[in-house]
C-alpha cells in the first residue's frame, strides 16, 4: 500500500518526552503533511488529527543505519519489521564497494548475493533507476553510495591491473553519474575483488569526484581491520589530502585504545573521519574474502573448482589458504574455532550452519581448510561465516568508541540466509538498551550519533531533529523496555521495546505489527542546509 504524506492525517504524538542535550523533556509533537508543525505543550491540533498515545515514552528521531546490507531486501517484510522494530527508518546502502547500480544488478547478485541478496526489480538505469524502485515502494528511506567496486567491474571485469588513462575516466564517468543521480557518496571494499585491485591513486580519483558535489568517501579499508587498523586508516588519511572531502570508515573493529588513537591521528593530520560501528565483537562476511586469494576469488567463476581438481592443485590452494589466515590480524592460529558457517546453499551441507568450521569438520571427518573449499565450489562461493575476533570488547570498552564524536550507528546487517549475524536484528536496540539506558551513553549521545550525524554526514534531508520543520520520521521509544533479543544461537528473534513508528509523518508500524503503508524513498543527496542550522537540506 504506498502513502503520500502529503495527504496523510495529521498525528498528535501525545504524553511523550522529547530529548534534549540535558536530558527527557515532557513535549508532545504535531505532524502533518510529512513533517513536524510543533513540539510542546497545549499545541493547538486539528479536528482531523488522530492521536498516538506516547504514554511517557521517548519519541526520537528515526534512527539511520549508516551501513546497511538491505537494499535488496528492503521490500521483504520481515526485513521492514525487523529494521523498524529497532527504530531503523532510514538504510544507506551500497557498501563495501558492491551493489546493484550502475549496470544491471547482475554482478553484485553475484558475488554479494550471500550478503546482499538479488534486487527484485532493478535491472538497469544506473543509480536514478535504482533509487526509482523505493519511492513509496517501502516503509524506509533508502539511500545509497555508488559502488567503486561495481564501477571498476563495469569497465575492467576482474582484471587485476592498473586502470589506464581511459578506464580512469569511464569509472570517474560513472561515478559522476552515480553522484549526479543522487548517490550520497563513494563506497569502496578493498578487500574484495575487483577493489582490492585498485591502487590509491586510483581511489583518489574517484573520490575526488565525490568530494566536489559534498559527498562522502566511504571505505571499508585495505589490509583487514584490528591490530592492523593502522594500515588502512593511513591510506584512508592519504586520499583525503590528496582530494579533499571526507571520509567515513566501515565497520571500524579493533582495539579501542588503537582505534581512538588512530582516529585522533587522522584528525591531526588534517583528515578527521567520522566512522561506524556495531555493538559486537564478531564480524560477519563472505568466506572466500577470508580464504582465497584474490585469484580464486571471483565471482562467478569455477576458478576454484578447477584449481581444487588434482591433488597438487589442492595442495597448493590449501597452502595459500593456511598462509592467508595464519597472517591475518583478525584470525590467526586458532581460524578455525573462530569461524561459525552462517549461510550455506549447497543442501549437502546446509546443516552445518551454525557450527565452526573446526566443529563442522569433526562431524564430517574431515580437516577445516578442506571442508572450507569443498563447502565454497559446492555453493558457488556464496558463502557467509560469522568471525569471532580474538580479543573480544566488553560494552565498557566498546562504550568509549561510541562516544568518539565521529562514531555513528551501523549495523552491517545481513539478512540473507538461515543463521545470520544477529546484529540485523538488534543492533538499534542494543545501543538503545545495553548503552543508552545502562548509562553507558547519553539518550543525548545516542540520538546524535544514531540519527542526527549520519542524516548530516549523508545529506539525507531534514532528518535527525524531532523540531518544527523537519521530516516526521519518528520513533516511539519505551526506554525502560527496548532491548535487543537476537542472539547468535536465535538471530532472528524481533528487539522489543519500539512499537510505534512513523515515517514521513504515515504510521508504518502500530502496536509493533507493519502498516503495510510505504511512504519510504529513495533519498537524493540534498544541498547542505537545515533549519536552524547548517548541513542538510529538505526532503
């Protein structure tokens, strides 16, 4: 059922508090035609409003997942019900490099199919088709970077070499065209094929076509995360003083200490990122990122089968693969016990999903590198593990990093499959819960860096500010009750706590069940201006 705001009722928010930099403050809030008319008390409302009883809960923002796998998923609605049952009303999509535009969608469903799953409908038209497909199509706002990844691949397959001057150009084109379609920046995932191929000169010059219309470089960064974090951030710092504009890491997971440190580095150096994180220690990916080397990584490929197909030829892989996890900062010698099979097509081996590849490999009376590669050519690739780091954070520690002032909320959530990560479905509410109302964060601290910073970072509208003026996407927030309930034994259980949720000023979700209204859009980077205020522009 799609929904026009404009000719939605008007909806008295009623009995809640609205939050501000000192803390809860009782207001009641009047909507109408999309956005906010007013926030207080005995506001005039019309005869024609209908009322949603706030009874004493926080009415927030809605909260903006800054890095979302769901842009293909978003009209199944088990995903809209999870994502706004954490108070998700907005998707920035497009990440690591991979998604379905510019092209025709098919290499991303491809090689991302286990992470982001196929689009139903896109099949063509770059970023402003893609876009086309959420408007009033969903319940959530969806916006997305322009792939670099899927760009390189449109103009050089998996060809490991150097762009040349003329593949420059014809990427730095569609990027342009991506940036001018209403992409919100540049995404690139330098650990994936083809993006691990591309040098940072390269990276530069399509960031540099990013930075000239305000958009965001996006990265998740070279050479893996943790104790290596290092690494990736100097790069990261290098193309922002080459080009100019800002830069936004991916899922930024190491030790605190270390991250803290690098990020105030980067700030020194003239190139302060802002980031993202989600509250958990594990990670999330596609196997054969982890495994393979770039050579037998391709999508769409039987390279590995056929390199798996003598015994030398197994010897060989299974030597590159041992070398590649025993040298990763993240794995190391215990790789095996740290990695739990999350999705597995192949129906010969769908019931070890959930189990370690060192389990797994018990149970079937094999070794955990062999398993792996049979596992990998007998799902195509299309393989997902969740990876437990080896120094896992506590909330304390984690606490510190969210309350760096770039820090924002992304869930990194991936919803493909039978046994996710659980942090689709509860990372919203576990830093509503587990930091918010433990003391850990401010509810200040929390609304800014899950709503109010991205919607800015992102250009994402009048977004992040529940004020007169600004867009009517709100949540209704039980502060004694909101809790995450996904666990890596049952990730798919709903969070509690938010039942009522509006988008563009239209109820989607009532009583915690969906609407089955879609007033959501695909969001077009706006021109930096708010009311009251600088960055971000209207709807």
């Amino acid at each position: 059922m799609t929904a026009r705001h404009d000719l939605a009722p008007p909806v008295l928010l009623r009995g809640g508090h609205v939050i501000g930099a000192d803390g809860p403050v009782r207001a009641d809030v009047l909507v109408a035609a999309g956005s906010i008319v007013a926030v207080g008390t005995d506001l005039a409302v019309p005869a024609e409003a209908t009322t949603l009883d706030c009874g004493e809960r926080f009415v927030l923002p809605g909260l903006v997942d800054a890095h979302s796998h769901a842009g293909s998923l978003v009209f199944d609605e088990s995903v809209q019900r999870a994502l706004l049952r954490q108070g998700v009303t907005t998707i920035v999509t497009g990440q690591d490099g991979v998604g379905p535009a510019p092209g025709d969608g098919s290499y991303a469903a491809r090689y991302f199919g286990a992470i982001d799953g196929p689009h139903p409908t896109y099949r063509g038209d770059g970023i402003a088709g893609l876009l086309a497909t959420y408007d009033r199509s969903t319940p959530v706002n969806v916006a997305t970077l322009v792939p670099a990844g899927t760009v390189r691949h449109a103009v050089m397959g998996d060809d490991p070499s150097a762009a040349g001057p003329a593949q420059l150009e014809a990427m730095r084109a569609l990027v342009r065209q991506g940036l001018l379609d209403g992409a919100v920046g540049l995404a690139t995932g330098l650990d994936y094929v083809p993006g691990l191929f591309a040098d940072a000169d390269e990276i530069a010059a399509l960031a540099a076509e990013s930075a000239a219309v305000g958009g965001t470089y996006v990265t998740h960064m070279r050479g893996g995360y943790e104790a290596n974090a290092a690494v990736g951030i100097d790069e990261v710092v290098r193309i922002v003083r080459a080009v100019g504009g800002h830069a936004h890491v991916s899922h930024l997971h190491a030790p605190v200490d270390l991250a803290l440190a690098e990020l105030a580095r980067a700030e020194a150096d003239g190139a302060p990122l802002s980031f993202d994180a989600y509250p958990y220690s594990r990670g999330c990916t596609i196997l054969s990122m982890l495994l393979l080397p770039a050579a037998l990584a391709r999508p769409g490929t039987d390279d590995l089968a056929v390199a798996l197909g003598s015994d030398e030829g197994r010897a060989a892989v299974r030597a590159a693969v041992l070398e590649r996890v025993l040298g990763r900062a993240d794995l190391g010698s215990g790789w095996a016990e740290q990695i739990t099979l999350s999705h597995v097509p192949a129906p010969a081996f769908h019931a070890l999903q959930g189990r370690t590849l060192e389990q797994a490999a018990a149970v079937t009376g094999t070794d955990p590198v062999d398993l792996a590669l049979d596992v990998l050519v007998a799902s195509g690739s299309q393989v997902t593990v969740v990876m437990r780091v080896p120094h896992p954070r506590t909330p304390d520690e984690l606490a510190a990093l969210f309350r760096s002032g770039g820090h924002t909320g992304g869930s990194d959530g991936i919803f493909v499959g039978t046994h996710p990560h659980p942090r689709a479905y509860g990372t919203f509410a576990r830093y509503l819960g587990d930091y918010a109302r433990a003391g850990l964060l401010t509810w200040w601290e929390a609304q800014q860096h899950l709503s109010a910073l991205p919607a800015e970072l992102f250009r994402l509208g009048q977004r992040g500010t529940v004020g007169p003026g600004w867009t009517a996407d709100l949540v209704v927030v039980d502060p004694a009750g909101v809790r995450s309930r996904s666990t890596y034994d049952e990730p798919r259980r709903l969070a509690e706590g938010i039942d009522d949720v509006l988008v563009a000023g239209v109820p989607v979700l009532s009583d915690g069940a969906l609407t089955h209204a879609t007033p959501g859009v695909g969001l077009r980077r706006t021109a930096p201006s708010r009311p009251g205020g600088a960055h971000a522009g209207g709807r």
